[in-house]
C-alpha cells in the first residue's frame, strides 16, 4: 500500500528567491542554479559554478543541495551539501547572496482572516474581586 501523506511531488505554495532584488517563483519541483545559460536561474558571477545547486521538491519542501561546487553552498552562514529551506533562510553561493521566501500556506492565511473577537457569552459576571489578606488582618 502506498502511504500518500509521503508524496514527494507536493509543491509548496508561494515559494521564491530573491537575487540581486530580482524575484524567481519557484514553481517547478527541480530548479538547477548556476552561471551556465541551461540552468532554470542564471546568475552571471565568476564565482559561481556552471551548475552550482539544485533546489529540489522533497516531501513538500524545499532541499537545496549543493552540486559539488567550487565556492560552496551555505544556508544561515552553515556550509551545507543539502539542506531543507525555510522562510526567511539566507543562501549563500560562493559568497552571492539569495534570499528563500515562502508565504503562509493559504489555508492558514484563511483561518487567521477569519478569526476575531469571541461572541458575547449572554450574561455578565461580577468582576473579580481582590482582597488584600495580610496574617495581621485575616478576612474570615
């Protein structure tokens, strides 16, 4: 039997990066990052390798991993062959800096636009009241 909460195939919503303040949606389960003109994201830096990293869709996140670069991959100041992205992360290839940013997952974005102040509850209380009970003056 095949478990379908495992679907690696799962895309993440509204994943992108930023390099150089230029946006790239991700929107393909694998996206090759490199200076050669056939990757998916061509970043013109003679620091970069041919094909540097590769972003890959794994169990409905976002892996980098490093393709045996030059000047390495890090994520957070951490060199890393292959490491899960979460919004916000910092990406450094080879010392060019790329921003990974994904928004909220719409069904959450949803419920947070739906929640507000609680209904009345249709009857008052008496407020609280606080007594000042020192063992000189106990209240019985």
């Amino acid at each position: 039997m095949v478990d379908a909460s495992k679907n690696t195939k799962t895309m993440p919503s509204s994943a992108f990066l930023i390099v150089n303040s230029e946006l790239f949606p991700l929107e393909r389960e694998v996206i090759n990052v490199g200076r050669k003109l056939d990757n998916h994201i061509v970043i013109h830096d003679p620091r970069i390798s041919r094909n540097h990293a590769q972003l890959r869709v794994m169990e409905g996140q976002f892996v980098i991993l490093d393709l045996n670069s030059t000047g390495g991959t890090f994520v957070n100041n951490q060199r890393v062959t292959k490491s899960v992205l979460y919004s916000g992360d910092s990406i450094s290839l080879a010392g060019v800096m790329l921003k990974f940013v994904q928004d909220a997952p719409k069904i959450l974005t949803t419920a947070l636009d739906r929640t507000g102040p609680l209904p009345p509850l249709g009857f008052e209380e008496p407020p609280t009241q606080i007594m000042n009970r020192s063992p000189q003056n106990p209240v019985e």
